[in-house]
C-alpha cells in the first residue's frame, strides 16, 4: 500500500496543482484575447461569442472538478491510514490524527485550485457578456 501513499502526495496533489496552472494559463490568455479584440472586426453575434468563449470551458471544468480530484486523494489517504492500522495492529491517537490529517491535505488543495477557478470562470464570463452587449448597441440591436 506504499504506492497509494506516492499517489496521493504526488499523483492527486500534482495533477490538482496542474490543472491550476492550466487554468491560470486560460484565464491569462482570455484576458489578452479580450484586450485585442475588435469589436467592429464582427459581422454577426454568433462569431463573436464563439471567439469570446474559446477555452472557458477549460477553467469551468476544472474549476468543477478539482474538488471531486481532492475528495478522491482524501479516500486513498484514509484507506491508506486504515490500512495501517489493520496491518500494524496497535497504533497510538496521534498517528493516526496525523494519517487523516494527510489523507484531507488533497481535499484542501482541490478546493483550493476549483474556488479561484470558478470565481475567475464568473469574472471572464462576465466579460463576455459585457462585450456582446457593447457589441449589440454598436450595431443597433437589443436583446429580447
């Protein structure tokens, strides 16, 4: 069961920290792709929103599903503990406290790669809608 332990420290923990690089890397981008856009460059609604939403998806799904990744990590570590308990019979509180205490450390990070990422997912979405609507009242229409 050693090799759960290297999963969850190392698996979980830097698969969550990419995905938060990933999606710091999305956001970035966006956010120079709004800067350089032209709205007069657009002819019809449709190609502007799907150049305006390219990659957002990338930070809502991981945003979404960071905190199932650390949830998973926090199972195998507390499966971990478990199991050391059962194989070395007798432990003491304190190793214990300590196992579980590990085992929530993937749960944490999850949730700490999902809340920015949603958060900044709203900001960019937010965004978007500002930019079509500015695109609308360029172009002499309004929104039912």
């Amino acid at each position: 069961m050693e090799w759960l332990k290297i999963v969850v420290d190392y698996g979980v923990i830097w698969l969550l920290i990419l995905l938060s690089i990933v999606a710091l890397a999305c956001v970035i981008e966006r956010n120079i792709a709004f800067k350089r856009i032209r709205l007069q460059d657009f002819t019809d609604k449709k190609s502007l929103e799907l150049e305006l939403t390219k990659k957002l998806h990338i930070i809502a799904s991981i945003g979404s599903n960071a905190p199932y990744l650390g949830l998973l990590g926090t199972v195998f570590g507390i499966m971990l503990t478990f199991y050391t308990m059962g194989t070395e019979g007798f432990l003491d509180t304190g190793k214990i406290m300590v196992g579980l205490a590990l085992a929530l450390k993937a749960t944490a990070v999850g949730l700490l790669v999902a809340i920015p990422a949603v958060v900044l997912y709203n900001l960019l979405l937010r965004r978007v809608k500002v930019l079509i609507l500015r695109w609308e009242i360029m172009n002499g229409r309004e929104t039912v």
